[in-house]
C-alpha cells in the first residue's frame, strides 16, 4: 500500500496542473467535444459558454462567505481552544488520520459546507501537534469525509425531490426522505463509509521517508498589535465588544427563531449566518474580527476567479446536450440488475463537468427517469445513485477541493495522489450499497 501510495502521488505531482489551468483544459475539452458528437457548431458552443458563465456568481459569493466566515470562526479563541482540545485526543500521526477522517465524515453528512470548512480547520490544528503526521495526507482524509455529503442532510437531490411544486413531480410525483437519505440502501452506504474510509486513509499513511510533514511554527499567528496610547473615538468603536455583542445577539436571535420554525433544516446560508455571528461574537472586537477577515479573504480568489469558469462548462455541458448524451451512453447498457450502478457511474463523469449537484440533476434526471421506468426501476433509489454519483467523484475534482487547500495553503497536486486511492475505496462501498441492497 505505501508503494501504490508513492506511485499515486509521483504521478500526480508531475502530471496534474494547477486547478485554473485544468478548468481551461476542461473547457477547451467540453468545447470540442460538443462539436464532435452533437449538432452544436462552434458558434453555438461560445454561445452556451458565454450565456452560462455567470451562472454561478451568487453559489461563487456562497463558497467565499464559507472559506472567510469558517476561518474567521476558527481563528477565534475560544473555537481555537475547542479544536486544540479535539486536536489532543489525537496521540500519534495514525489516530491522527482516523479523528480526522471522522470528524469532516460526521460535519459534512450534516451539512456540506460545514463539512468543507471544519473537516481542513480541524486537520491544520492537528498538524500543530501531531509530530510525524503527513500533511498532505491530513487534508486529503478531511477532504475525503466530503464524499457522504448528498447521503446527508443537505443532499441536494433528495431534499429536492422531497418539495412539492419540483421540477419532475410530474414524472415522479414528491418522494419522501425515508425512501432516499434514510433508506436502507442509503443507510448501509453511510455507515460502511463511516466505518471503512478512516481506516483506508491510515492503511495510506506514507513511509517515513516520504512524510511530508510541517513545521508547526508556521501556522504561529503574528503577534498582536500594542495597544493604541490615547485612541481616537473611531480606535475605541474598533476596539470595543459592545457593537460586537450587540449586532451578534441580533443574529443569533433569527438564527434561533430560524431553527424554531423549520427544525434543524440547514443550508448554506444558515450555515454561513451562523458562522459569520459566531466568529463576531467570538472574537470579541470588530477589530479583532477584521483582522481576521483580512487574512481569510487571501485565500478565496481560487474561487472567485474559478468558479465562472465551471458555470460555462455547466453551460456548455446542458444546452449542448453532451450531459444527456453521457447518460444515454450508460443507459443503453444498463439491465435491471446494473442499472443503479451505471446511473451511479455515468453521474460521476458527468459531474466532471457539472460539478453542482442541483444542476446535474436537472440536466440526467429526464434520462435517468424515463430508463428507469422503462426498467421498472426503483425512482427514489435511482435518484440517490445519480446524487451519489455526484458525490464520488468530487474527490478528484478541483472545484470542491478549493476552499479546503485554500485554508490549507496546498496545492490539488498535494492531496489528488490520497484521493485518487480513497476514490477507489469509496466507489467500491457505493457500488455494493448500489447493487445488493
């Protein structure tokens, strides 16, 4: 295993680019493609890339708010000292792994994007203290909890079909939660996950000559500002907790009239709402707080300049018909014993290109649906093969990982050879879940 290991990220670190220019290649490659093997002429396809590629600013606003609100919040004392106490169940760089591993599984089948931001927070804490632990290997096993995601609380999918007036309701009417997220087949996977991938990303620690590991002066915050001799009103306001406690309470108020009136229902506003008062509220001081902001946004342009990229892909991949195509392809060779597999299979390509689990489903779910039926398939189940689909393959796709390697300050190349091996484990999980249950 530490030899396929060694390979796995020999390779990735001479072959993979960096993200943007993997999304250009990405581009150029859907581009090509949807002039190949659909009727789309080169003009329609700019046209398509050009109409989607703001399609995704207010989703790219979202995942920035994540990566600053979350690191702000961890950068606070009182959550740093919560994560150093987390961080010190951990004794060696083995239970290093497994901790980690299990705690982004748990904060991302709770919420996505919780998931993200605690799961790469919570692995540079323990690079602080673990002596000998691999670095890249701890945020890739926090990375790797992400792929539970959609079997989760804040599956896309499921959550979708589950609302009344969604898009397909006239094919397949409202399906319920307890026949998608907590249906056995679904439950099986969760829990084999739970249970298999902390044990996978240990078997994937390196040898000791191929650690890398980090020093942990370099995660040392600056040393903090001498207080301000005779300060200026507009230098007291900064500096003063009163606004801080004041405009936090008011949004901890909605945040608990929110859960109140819709339960424990999260999403990705709430999710940033709730960070965003926190790390107010806990750092004391809007100047501490800004501060903290100010280191937090170096990491986002990943994000922002990125993302819009992908919105043209998804652009591209939709009105082209190249996504229908793809799922078309695997549906043909589908029977009623494999079809839950090829679904699952044929989601995971395609959410190369359409990397949001949403608009994935609203350009397979026509296809999907109509194979299933003609099968006699089972819809809810079907569903939760594409969001699985989505899921899996967003290990080795640089879209998602990019708020983790930000708060990280790595490289896709750093953790793609962890992942490429975790993908192999999680899809083998998945497929079983898929086929026998």
């Amino acid at each position: 295993m530490k030899k396929l290991t060694a390979l796995s990220n020999r390779i990735m670190q001479r072959y993979l680019p960096d993200p943007f220019l993997f999304v250009i290649i990405l581009t150029l490659f859907v581009f090509a493609s949807g002039i190949i093997f659909t009727k789309s002429s080169p003009v329609d396809m700019v046209k398509y890339w050009g109409e989607g590629f703001w399609g995704l600013l207010a989703f790219s606003m979202q995942m920035v708010l994540v990566l600053v609100t979350g690191y702000v919040l961890a950068s606070s004392p009182l959550f740093k000292r919560l994560l150093g106490y987390l961080a010190s169940l951990a004794k060696s760089p083995g239970s290093a792994i497994i901790i980690v591993t299990l705690v982004s599984l748990a904060a991302s089948w709770i919420n996505w994007g919780f998931g993200l931001v605690i799961g790469a927070l919570f692995a540079k804490e323990l690079a602080k203290r673990v002596k000998g632990v691999d670095y890249r290997l701890l945020i890739a096993s926090a990375y790797s909890g992400f792929v539970v995601w959609h079997g989760g609380f804040s599956g896309s999918i499921p959550l979708s079909i589950a609302t009344a007036g969604h898009p397909f309701e006239d094919k397949m009417g409202v399906i319920p939660t307890s026949e998608t997220m907590f249906a056995a087949f679904n439950i099986f996977i969760v829990v084999a996950l739970f249970i298999i991938l902390p044990i996978a990303n240990r078997l994937l620690m390196p040898s000791k000559e191929d650690t890398v590991s980090v020093d942990p002066s370099l995660f040392n915050e600056t040393a903090a500002t001498a207080e301000v001799v005779d300060p200026t009103p507009a230098e007291r306001l900064e500096n003063s907790s009163i606004l801080s406690v004041i405009i936090s309470l008011l949004g901890i108020g909605f945040i608990v009239y929110y859960f109140i009136n819709n339960g424990f229902a999260l999403n990705l506003d709430i999710v940033n709402f709730l960070f965003l008062f926190l790390g107010i509220l806990f750092h004391g001081t809007p100047k501490s707080y800004l501060d903290s902001v100010q280191e937090a946004i170096k990491g986002a342009s990943g994000i922002v300049i990125q993302f819009p990229f992908y919105a043209g892909i998804m652009g591209m991949m939709g009105a082209s018909g190249l996504a229908v195509l793809v799922s078309e392809v695997f549906v043909s060779i589908a029977n009623d014993t494999t079809f839950y597999f090829f679904a699952f299979l044929s989601a995971g390509i395609v959410n190369f290109f359409v990397p949001s689990g949403g608009g994935q489903w609203a350009v397979q779910a026509p296809i999907m649906l109509d194979a299933a039926q003609a099968l006699n398939a089972s819809i809810p189940k079907t569903a939760m093969a594409v969001a699985w689909g989505d899921a899996w393959t967003n290990l080795i796709q640089p879209f998602w990982a990019l708020p983790a390697l930000a708060i990280a300050g790595l490289k896709a190349k750093d953790i793609m050879g962890f992942c490429v091996l975790i993908l192999i484990v999680s899809g083998v999980v998945i497929s079983i879940g898929l086929l026998i249950l």
